[in-house]
C-alpha cells in the first residue's frame, strides 16, 4: 500500500496486525468443496446426496470466509421466572353462593 510521506513525519504504522489465518483457512476450504462439486457432477451426472452435502459444507464455508470473526461466539441466557401462581387463586369467584334452603 502506498503511503503520502512527507520528509519530517514517520513511516511506521502503529495499527496493531489482523489476524486473517481464519479467512485464508475458509477461503481453500471454500475451493476445495467447489472443486469436490465439479468432480462429482463430472462422474455423476446428476445430482446426489453427497453432491448436496458438499454443496451445503460450501454454502458454509463462503458463510464463514465473508464473515468478521473467526468463530461464531455462543453465548447463554438464562432469564429468571416466579413460580406459577394456581389457578385457584387467579379466579376467585366475584359472587356469593345461592342458599336454597
């Protein structure tokens, strides 16, 4: 890349280095499926299950090389909840029983 020097000012860049070993890896793995693709269309002829497969682990692939991380980050949630209240106590009857005596 090429960089505006003028005479008095540095040429080192203090940006700290990107690790892209994770893109590299994706983008061969990215390759190698579609390559796996082409030879089984070639010995095939039609589609089949394993043509699907690779197909799917490229799509994944592609997905991973275009993403920013380098793994997808899992994380875990856990919501608090109050016990339920029984039915019985959230209809209590608004009227008084008829007395048939």
């Amino acid at each position: 890349m090429l960089h505006n020097v003028e005479g008095n000012t540095p040429t080192t860049d203090d940006k700290p280095i990107i690790d892209t070993s994770h893109e590299l890896k994706w983008k061969r793995t990215f390759r190698k499926k579609l390559i796996n693709c082409l030879a089984l269309i070639e010995n095939h002829g039609e589609p089949t299950q394993e043509l699907l497969y690779e197909l799917r682990k490229a799509k994944e692939a592609l997905t991973y090389w275009n993403s920013d991380t380098a793994m997808w980050e899992k994380h875990q949630m856990v919501l608090p909840t109050t016990q339920p209240v029984p039915q019985t106590e959230l209809q209590k009857p608004e009227v008084e029983p008829v007395n048939t005596d």
